[in-house]
C-alpha cells in the first residue's frame, strides 16, 4: 500500500477518484473491496496498453494488495509474538525487501512482450548459474553489491537528517574527495546512450 500511495501519484489519485470511490471504495463488504480494488488494478494495466501482459501486471498488484490488507492483523499479531517490534529497523528492511522483489516480478510482465517472454524471465530468475553471477563478472558483482550497500546506508542516513552533519564536521578535502569520487563513478559507471522513454510508446 505504501509503495502505491507514492509510486505514479498522479495516475493512482485519478484512477481512485473517477473508478475506485465511484465502485464503493473501502466502505463496502470485504468481497466488493476486493472487486474494486482488482477493477482498478486491471484497468491501471491495460491503461499502459491493450496486452495480456499488462493485464497480468495490474492483476498482479492487485492480489500483492489484497493479500496485504487481509493478512495486516495476523502479521501484526506475528511481529507481537516473535518480539520483531524490538528490531523495528530489521523489520523495516525486511518489509522494503519483500516489497521491492514482489514489485520486480510485477515488472517483468510489464516489460515482457509476451507470456512466454514473461516465463523465460522468470526461468532464467531460477537458475542458480544466472542467479549468482547475474549476467555480471565477480567483480563486478561485488562492486554492485557494495555500490547497493552504500547507496542503502546514505539514503538511511539522509532519513535520520545525519548526512550534512557527518559531512560538515569532515575537512575541506575529504568532503570535495567524496564529490570528486562521485562525480567519476557517475562518469565511469553511468548509463549514457539514448534511449526512448519508456513511457512514450503508451
């Protein structure tokens, strides 16, 4: 739910005041919840384009959705019983995982041409050989990964308010060090070849 209230605003708000309060909304059984929230979902699919895949896509969100909402007490009463509420920023990073991998594998039906496409994605997703090297050397693969881990740990920093304090009280060099050391990584590592947005082919 968190990832939709702030993922395409603009499309989400539209498609919740002229299709999902106009269905019923919330305020309605359980099974009609479910109804409309997969009308909307669905629809947000094909609105991307007329193809099975992005009816899958939507259809998709929608039972991730669903399933959210309708299991929200039992995995609170969980997160009671296992005394995961002490370690709120483990179960913090747990929840931003799950999400972002239920989200990934949504996407794959959203940039699949096909169903079969789709399926050879996610085939290629289960194979270990692919999984661990991921198209990438080992190498490259640690950087990426050390890359993920400091990008993390500053966005968690900037969260807390505490990456202008750290850098304030650093000297002049080690400050104009790390921009400098940013600015080639972006120049080494950067993606610049022209490509069409995505978006324009809707």
């Amino acid at each position: 739910g968190d990832f939709w209230r702030r993922w395409h605003v603009s499309l989400s708000t539209w498609f919740r005041d002229y299709v999902y309060i106009p269905l019923g909304g919330s305020r309605t059984s359980t099974l009609l919840w479910c109804r409309n929230l997969a009308v909307v979902f669905v629809l947000s699919g094909l609105w991307h384009g007329a193809a099975w895949t992005f009816l899958a896509w939507g259809a998709a969100h929608a039972l991730f959705l669903i399933c959210s909402v309708l299991t929200m007490n039992t995995r609170r009463e969980l997160v009671e019983r296992l005394h995961l509420h002490r370690w709120p920023r483990v179960l913090q990073c747990a929840r931003v995982l799950l999400t972002f991998h239920l989200v990934l594998i949504a996407w794959v039906l959203f940039r699949a041409e096909t169903f079969s496409h789709a399926l050879t994605v996610y085939r290629s997703l289960l194979d270990v050989s692919h999984m661990t090297l991921a198209g990438l050397n080992r190498p490259q693969l640690v950087f990426a990964v050390l890359g993920i881990i400091w990008v993390q740990g500053m966005d968690l920093l900037a969260e807390s308010g505490a990456v202008m304090p750290i850098f304030e009280r650093r000297p002049v060099w080690v400050r104009w060090g790390a921009y400098v050391s940013l600015a080639v990584a972006i120049l080494a590592f950067g993606e610049f070849r022209s490509k069409q947005f995505l978006y324009f082919q809707f």
